[in-house]
C-alpha cells in the first residue's frame, strides 16, 4: 500500500479462521477477507476498509487432492509444508475485500476480489528446510515462507504477479478502490 502510495492503518481482525466443511480454497480465503473487513468495518464506520487473506494450495498426492496450507501450527507443520512445496509448483491466492464508509444505510456490502499466482520450488534439502524453520520466519506466514525472505532463494519462477505471493496483490487493491470511489 506504501508503494502504491496510499495512506493506511492496520488493525487485526479477530476472527475464526477454520476452514468450513466442503468448502473450495478459493470460496475459503474469499470468505475470510471478508469477514476480515466487516469484523474492522464495525470500529471505522466512516473508513473504507479492506481486509485480505492468502492461501497456498498445492496438490497432496498422500491425500489425492489439493491441501489448504495455512498459517504452520508449529516448526514441524512448517517443515512439514515446506517439504510439500520442494520441488514443484504451487498456487498462491489472496482475496481482498473491501467495505466502503457506512453512507447511512444499515448494511455495508463487502466487494471481494481475488488474484492467483502460481509459484515453482526448486527441490530442496532437508538442511535448507531445517535452517529455514529454526530461524523462525515461516511461522506467520500462508505456506510456512515469505518469497520476499528466505525462500526468495528457492523460487525457480512465478506466473502472476509477485506483491500476491508477498501478500497483498497491489492491482487488484487499486482496481478495487477505483472502483469504489476511493481517494485519496
């Protein structure tokens, strides 16, 4: 948002974050961004609000089908996943939700938009995931690494735009306050 140039707040949203039963990656992270936004859109009634999530997916062949990877529980789950993404590719999608200021109406609309970035791994070894996960940086992060930090080493290419896989897809942020009447 910085670089883009537009003024912001951050203000976490307490919200369960469990995944629904049946519920599809895509519907899954489009959801929680949008509850996200509303749960910040009760304490700034008269600010547009924007709340996101992020989501790695990649398929499990031990489970024959895609598998959510979250935020990791612990530095197993990190190891875990990361040993999942090692030598193959992925997708990364985030959903933005915005909330435009309350206009005296009752309800305020939440407008989602998302955007999906594929990502390659090269393979990785067990020494490099070990380093990795003791140095603490995947523990906060959708996957278990940030393609900006450590992992931007193991990155063989991408296809989409690199600010989602860093967390926050900067055209879709634009194209969804333009589209809503923000300025600055």
């Amino acid at each position: 948002m910085r670089e883009a140039g537009i003024p912001f707040q951050v203000h976490a949203a307490n919200i369960d974050e469990k995944q629904l039963p049946g519920e599809l990656p895509l519907e899954y992270a489009r959801r929680l961004s949008c509850e996200k936004a509303q749960a910040v859109a009760v304490i700034y009634p008269q600010h547009y609000v924007l709340g996101a999530d992020t989501i790695v997916v990649v398929n499990n062949e031990a489970l024959r089908s895609p598998e959510i990877l979250g935020k990791p529980k612990d530095q197993q789950d990190a190891a875990r996943m990361l040993r999942l993404l090692s030598g193959r590719d992925h997708e990364v999608t985030t959903a933005v939700s915005l909330i435009v200021p309350d206009a005296g109406a009752n309800t305020r609309s939440c407008v989602t938009q998302s955007s999906t970035t594929r990502v390659w791994f090269r393979k990785l070894a067990e020494s490099e995931i070990q380093q990795y996960v003791v140095g603490g940086e995947p523990m906060d992060k959708a996957g278990a690494y940030a393609i900006q930090g450590g992992a931007a080493l193991w990155t063989d290419r991408i296809e989409g735009e690199y600010s989602n896989v860093v967390g926050l897809p900067l055209s879709v942020v634009t194209e969804i306050l333009l589209a809503n009447n923000f300025t600055r």
